[in-house]
C-alpha cells in the first residue's frame, strides 16, 4: 500500500516537467504521420531516462525500454493533434496554424513520458515497454492508424499487457474510471453514390432525382438500427455528409453520401453492412443506380478483466474507493484496440475537467493539469505492478 502511495507522491515531484512537457507538445501540436518534432523530443527524453530507443516505428512513433527479460509490460500514449484551429486563447496555444491538441494527447505524452521516468527510478521484475504512437486520430492513404503500422514494425512483440489511458473532460479532477469489457466501439465509414441522368429542374417528370432518392436512403439507412439490430446490442449508423448539385435551376446525375458505423461486436458489425446493402435497394425501385464503399476502421476495444481489476486496485490504493467512477459506455472510437488483439490490456478515464465543461475534439478544450500526475503514477504503477505478479 505505502509503495503505491510513495509513486504518487513521486508523481507530484515532477509535476512542473509534466506540465512543461505537456505545455510544449500543446504550443508545437503534429497531425497523423507528421510527428517529427514531438517523436524527436519524446526520444531525447526517454535516452536521458536511461531507456533503449527505437525512432521510425509505425513510421513516426517512439518505443522506449527498460528493464530485462520477461515477463513484459507496456504502456501506450498517442501523441497526435487534430487538424483544428485553436480558440482557447491559452498563452501555451498551438503555434501551428490549424492544428490543436484537442483531444488530450499532449497530457498523455507527458504522462507517459513521466510514467517512463517513475520507472527509470524503480527496480524491475522484467521489462517496460512505452509505445509512443502516432495517428490515433486518422489513417493513412491504406487505411492503417498508427497501431496498426507500429504493429507491423513489432512493437507489441514479446509484450504480456498493455496500459493505457484517455482524459476525461466530464470526469472530475482526481478520479478515475475503469471497468471491464468494451470501453471504445468499432468504427467502419461508408461512402455511397447515387447516381442518376439528372435533367432540368423545371421538368422533374422528365428525370430520376438523386436528392429526392438520397432522401429516401437516409430514412431506409436511420431505420437499420432501430428495426434490424437487437435491442440489447449497441449500434450507430449515422449519415454526416451530402453532396448534390451546384444549380438551383438542374436536378443534378449524382449525390454523394457518406457515414459512419459504430458497433460493439463483429456479428453486429456484419448485420450493418449487409443491411446497409438491402435499404440502397430502394435506388433501384426509383429508377436509380448506386456504388457503395465500405472501409474498415478500428475495432472495438475491450478491457481484459484481470487487467482492468489490477489497474482498478492500484487505483483503490492511491486514490481511495470515493474516487472511482463508474465507465461511461459510448460509442467513440480508439485505435488501441488493435493492441489488445495481442496482448490482454486496459484502458482507464482519468479526469480531467476544469472549471468549464469542455468537451475532446472542441477548439475551446482546455483540460486540468492538476490530472498529470495521478494519470502518470496510475500507468506507471500498473506496469510495475503486473511485473510483480499482478
């Protein structure tokens, strides 16, 4: 108990690097695959810990280790931005026309950075692996996130479990919410194209309408959920985008739609691409025609539940019982899913709201530092404790 405790308050010794460090990736924020700034700084840090590093893994990320042997655990921090215009008014605010760190990677660099620097100072049982990952947020023109090609590049080779952690701007400062099971959906996009011969729009009766038809897609595409999925199992189809015609005066021969997915399971998964398939049949009933896409995305993430109960432990034991929150189920989706396919792990909610209810993907988001060190102690601890024998 007093170990666990004695990390936390290491944690809170270097508050003022977590803050500095997070401070800095915010002023200088990269997008998907063009973090070369923030992966050079997080090796130079990590070679000044002692830890082996590896650069160019999954393209831009940054693996770190310490340590011998096995068995191995690893942590996990995302460090990309968004491709969003700030409006916080920060004195730290990103430098970087168009891009922000609005989703907290910046905090969960620098708290993965102090995790790793926690460690540097502890004896270990075996190894600690930190995977510094890139594009979280987006994929690249094959359709791979940064898990995915970190994956191929071996980094989570030879690793027993994996930690890791999202902020949570809804969730107070100072808890923690971690449960078991699903705790991120699948994610799959859907690009349709009604298409058409199009005509005058003063002769209607002379053409077949692609917004018209697009129309009765959208309603055919909102009813899969509410009539073809269980009532028990979570899903989303939701149509974000729609592209038609440049005249106000021509029907014109083609409209464009595209979506997202969001699922919990691979049969559920399945039931919506086959559904979405049935209800672009009515296209064929007006007298239209259709292409349909279908790009995979990320898989749903799931809480291993031995893993998730030694993290909700050391939670317990820094924190107390008070401070744990019960998981907000949604349907947002994390790439770190495809690092559970290979190796059982757990990703708590560390909260981070302010004075203000902000929320991730905002260009007001403004996220608690008093978090960082919880957030860090809380990685550092898991690891260390799986080492030890969970």
């Amino acid at each position: 108990m007093n170990v666990k405790v004695n990390i936390l308050d290491k944690a809170q010794e270097i508050n003022h690097h977590l803050v500095a460090w997070r401070r800095e990736f915010h002023t200088h924020p990269e997008i998907a695959f063009q973090e070369v700034r923030t992966a050079a700084r997080i090796a130079e840090i990590l070679g000044q810990l002692g830890y082996r590093v590896k650069t160019g893994v999954g393209r831009t990320g940054v693996v770190g280790e310490i340590g011998e042997g096995q068995p191995c655990s690893a942590i996990r921090a995302d460090i990309d931005a968004l491709p969003l215009q700030e409006e916080t008014g920060l004195p730290f605010a990103s430098q970087a026309p168009g891009m922000m760190h609005a989703c907290g990677h910046d905090a969960h660099t620098a708290m993965g950075l102090g995790a790793a620097w926690l460690l540097a100072r502890e004896p270990l049982r075996g190894r600690v692996r930190f995977l510094f990952q890139p594009a979280e947020e987006d994929s690249d023109r094959e359709g791979k996130s940064g898990a995915q090609r970190m994956i191929e590049d071996g980094a989570i080779d030879g690793v027993d479990a994996i930690f890791a952690q999202h902020v949570d701007p809804l969730l107070a400062t100072g808890k923690v919410a971690i449960g078991e099971g699903a705790v991120s959906a699948g994610v799959d996009t859907f690009f349709i194209t009604v298409k058409v011969d199009g005509g005058h729009g003063a002769a209607p009766h002379l053409t077949i309408d692609p917004i018209f038809v697009s129309g009765h897609v959208i309603l055919a595409l909102n009813g899969i959920v509410s009539r073809r999925i269980h009532p028990y199992d979570p899903a989303v189809i939701s149509v974000c985008s729609i592209h038609g015609g440049q005249a106000s005066n021509v029907i014109p021969s083609i409209v464009e739609l595209t979506g997202t997915i969001r699922f919990m399971t691979g049969e559920v998964q399945q039931t919506l691409h086959r559904e979405i398939e049935k209800a672009l049949a009515i296209v064929s009933s007006l007298g239209g025609d259709y292409d349909l896409r279908i790009e995979i995305g990320y898989p749903p993430s799931y809480n291993d539940p031995r893993m998730a109960a030694l993290v909700r432990n050391q939670a317990v034991a820094m924190i107390g019982e008070e401070n744990l929150a019960l998981p907000q189920r949604g349907m947002g989706a994390e790439d770190f899913g495809y690092f559970m396919q290979h190796a059982p792990g757990a990703m708590f909610s560390l909260g981070v709201k302010g004075e203000r209810d902000d929320h991730l993907h905002s260009p007001t988001f403004v996220l608690d530092e008093a978090a960082l060190p919880l957030g860090a102690a809380l990685l550092a601890q898991s690891a260390l404790r799986f080492l030890e024998g969970g």
